[in-house]
C-alpha cells in the first residue's frame, strides 16, 4: 500500500469515529428531552460508525501496517431544532460517501486492487445510510411542529433497533 492510500484510510477511521461522536452528542441530546426512541436509535447507529471504523482499523493491520490514529474533532452538543439535527445526520453521511468516493478513486489510480475491493462494501452501506438519513429528514419536515406526529415517529425509532 502507497503512502497516499495509507494516509487517506487512516483519515477516514477518524470520519467514522467523528460521525459516531456526532450521534452519540445527537443520542444524549434525545436522551434528555427525552425522546427515547431517537436517543436508541442514534446510540446504535453511533455504534455502527464505530464498527466502520474498525473495519478500516483492522484492513489497515491486514495489509501489516500501524494504524496512526487522528485526532477527532469534538462534535456539536447544542442543537437548534429537530430538524437541524437530522439535516445534520444527513449531511455527515454525505460527507463519508464523498470521502470514501475519494479514496474509492485513489485506489484505482494507484492500481490498489485490495483497497479497491475493500472500499466497495462502504459504498454500498453508504447508499443505504444515505436513504435512511434523508428518509428521516423528510419524516421530520413533514410533521412540522406536530407534537403528537414527533411522538409517534419517536416511538418508530425505538422499533427500528428492535
């Protein structure tokens, strides 16, 4: 593996333990107003950014290499409104795709045909994190400031993790 390639794959262990600082900060959040069910699910998903990040942690070992860990930025702890936080989910996915897209095209240039396979599964996962982020912003602007409809969508959070 390249200098560039290792560089970039280290990078991006620190976007994914960005993004599952970001949702742990939106899960304590929902924790305290509270509205369980969006806390539950940002925890996991947190969870699953984690798990990302790993994977590129331990591809990294794979190839014989030291992991050099980043420093990861400290997320946002205040937020505006509901709907600013899922704008915010959606737009921390988008970012990993474009960075994953990015180290996607390196590997190819650089005729890094591990790297490459590697990297095919996070697109994949990204087109659904993708979909369910805008899905859940377009669930949130649709309710508006309805009370009742946020409860509802709150507690078909809880089930999407059960």
């Amino acid at each position: 593996m390249n200098d560039k390639i290792y560089t970039a794959l280290n990078e991006q262990i620190k976007h994914e333990f960005y993004s599952s600082y970001l949702y742990l900060s939106i899960a304590s959040y929902f924790d305290n107003i509270p509205l369980d069910g969006f806390a539950k699910w940002f925890r996991k998903q947190a969870e699953e950014e984690h798990e990302h990040g790993m994977k590129f942690y331990n591809y990294i070992i794979d190839r014989n290499l030291h992991v050099d860990l980043q420093p990861i930025d400290k997320p946002p702890v205040k937020f505006n409104s509901i709907e600013e936080i899922f704008k915010l989910a959606l737009e921390q996915e988008r970012k990993v795709t474009h960075l994953i897209y990015q180290i996607y095209e390196l590997a190819v240039q650089e005729k890094d045909h591990a790297t490459h396979v590697f990297l095919q599964w996070f697109i994949t996962e990204q087109v659904e994190e993708e979909k369910n982020a805008q899905d859940n912003l377009d669930q949130i602007i649709l309710i508006g400031d309805d009370k009742a409809a946020l409860f509802v969508i709150d507690q078909n959070f809880q089930k999407k993790i059960s």
